[in-house]
C-alpha cells in the first residue's frame, strides 16, 4: 500500500513536470513566432514609408524634367506593386516588389544626374537623405526579421519542441531574402 502511493506520487509528479515543459515549450514558440511577426510587421513599415517617400521624390524631380514620362509611370507602378505586397503575408512578392521600386528609383536617380540643378536642390537633397536613412532603417529591419525567423524555423524543427510546434500547426516562415538577381550590378547607359 506504501509502494502504491508513493508510485502514484512519482507519476503524478512526472506528469506535472511534463506539463510545465510542455507549456514552457509551447510559450516559448508563441514568443517566437510573435517576434516574428513583430519584425515583418517593422519591415512592413518602413517599405511603406519608403514608398511614401517616392512620390515626393519623383515630384521634386519632375519639376526638373517634365520630359521623362516613362521613368515617371515606371515608379508608380512599381510604388503601387510594392504597397499591395506590403498587404500581403507573402515574403517572396515584398522582396521582389522591393526590388522593382528599388530598380525604378535606380533610374529616377540616373535621370537626376542629367539634371545639375535638381542636385542642388535642397528639398531633392533633403528627400535624398530621408531615402537613404529609410533604405538603413529597412536592410536593419530585414536582419532583425532573417535573425527572429531562424530562431523561431529552429524552435519549431527541433526536439522536444517540434512536437509542440506540430500539435499548434505551427509552420516555419520564409526569410527575408535578396530578389533574383539582384547580385548583378546594374548597367546605367546614357543614350
């Protein structure tokens, strides 16, 4: 009868120990996938203030040379694509609208040079140096996120707590990555 209850007492405290893990272990993969979701939601914010920034920018040039319609209608749409990704969990379309604004600026920024005056501008060189602190703010943002995504992509493919992750349905979440291509320099030919 003594032997009984003093079994009944290990398992029972087997099963409370386990239970505070378990719990454990689930929180802590919530906690994750809430910095997760933190840092998409920072990278989110400032691609949006980015493309926020854009139109002022191609307004500023436009004053300049009213000529460059195309480059102009390139931009906006690349801005539009970028603020629709934006709305989107999807991380591979954030990447690759990022990428098509950040080519259009690219050539925004080369039409700029033919323009001394624009340059010396002071509102285009104010907007020049609130892009770039943006263009700062999102590289951090995207280390921030690429840094919250491993832990958590690791929480949830490693034991004991893939077993949690599984039984909560938690999937792994994509990184931040570079868009095709983007390793190659750009060419900038002045015809």
């Amino acid at each position: 009868m003594k032997n009984s209850g003093i079994a009944i007492l290990v398992v029972l405290a087997v099963v409370v120990i386990l239970g505070i893990f378990g719990v454990s272990s689930y929180n802590g993969l919530v906690r994750s996938r809430a910095n997760v979701d933190e840092y998409s939601a920072n990278i989110d914010a400032q691609l949006q203030r980015r493309a926020d920034l854009v139109p002022n920018l191609v307004e500023t040039v436009k004053a300049y040379s009213k000529h460059e319609e195309a480059v102009y209608t390139s931009i906006a749409q690349a801005r539009q694509s970028l603020i629709n990704a934006i709305n989107s969990d999807d991380m591979a379309k954030k990447t690759e609208a990022n990428e098509n604004l950040t080519t259009s600026i690219n050539s925004l920024l080369a039409l700029a040079e033919a323009y001394p005056e624009l340059k010396a501008s002071e509102l285009y060189v104010n907007l020049m140096d609130e892009l770039e602190g943006c263009e700062n703010r999102i590289s951090k943002a995207r280390t921030d996120y690429n840094s919250a995504a491993k832990e958590y992509n690791t929480k949830i493919r490693t034991i004991p707590t893939n077993f949690f992750a599984n039984l909560a349905h938690m999937d792994a979440v994509d990184y931040f990555e570079a868009a095709e291509g983007s390793q190659t320099v750009p060419t900038v030919k002045f015809d």
